[in-house]
C-alpha cells in the first residue's frame, strides 16, 4: 500500500510541474503575420470563414462508423472459445448487414456523390 501511495504521489506531483511549466515556459510574440489568418506568406484570396460542406462531415461520419465496426469485430475469432460461438457469429452478422444495408442506402440516395 505504501508504494501504491509513493506512485500516486510522485505522478501527481510530476504532472503538477509539468502543467506549471508548460504555462511559463513558451514564448507569446504575437506578430502581424502570426495574427493573420494565413501563415504562409500568400495574401488572403477570400473569406477564411467559409462553411463547409456537409459532404465532408458525412465522409468523416462513415470514416468513423466503419472504423469503429472493426473494432467491434476485431475479437470476433475469439468469440469461437465462448459457450455459445453460433450466437457471436449471428450478432456480428447483424451489425455488418446493417452497416452494409446503411451503406447501400447512402449510395442509392446520392449521398456519397461529389459531384452534383
């Protein structure tokens, strides 16, 4: 116990200075250029506070959703050392055929089209 409570202490006292560091330590100069919207020299064109599509976010939303059924399925060879390994099987079946049903449905209603 005692070593448990020397870990604690010592973590949170590391974390502590290191937070009281980082607020003294970086140097703020602000400038014109690093003020400015764009950074790399050019003279802004247009508005830098353009919206964005929503095409994007629906990208990033199908990025995310298949990424996330991976991790999902990911343990699914694992799942044959369960007591019940048809019952694994039939449940990561459903989650896929409704991704791909999901899926289906996106790109039948133009979703997934970049050009209009």
């Amino acid at each position: 116990m005692n070593l448990v409570i020397t870990i604690i202490t010592i973590a949170i006292a590391l974390s502590t200075l290191l937070a009281i560091v980082s607020f003294w330590l970086p140097l703020m100069s602000p400038d014109h250029e690093k003020l400015s919207p764009y950074e790399c020299g050019f003279d802004p064109v247009g508005s830098a506070r353009l919206p964005f599509s929503l095409r994007f976010f629906l990208v990033a939303i199908l990025f995310l959703l298949f990424d996330l059924e991976i991790a999902l399925l990911l343990p699914l060879p694992w799942g044959n050392q369960l007591e019940a390994p048809l019952l694994t099987f039939s449940w990561a079946s459903l989650v896929l055929i409704l991704l791909t049903l999901g899926l289906i449905y996106e790109w039948l209603q133009g979703g997934l089209e970049w050009a209009e």
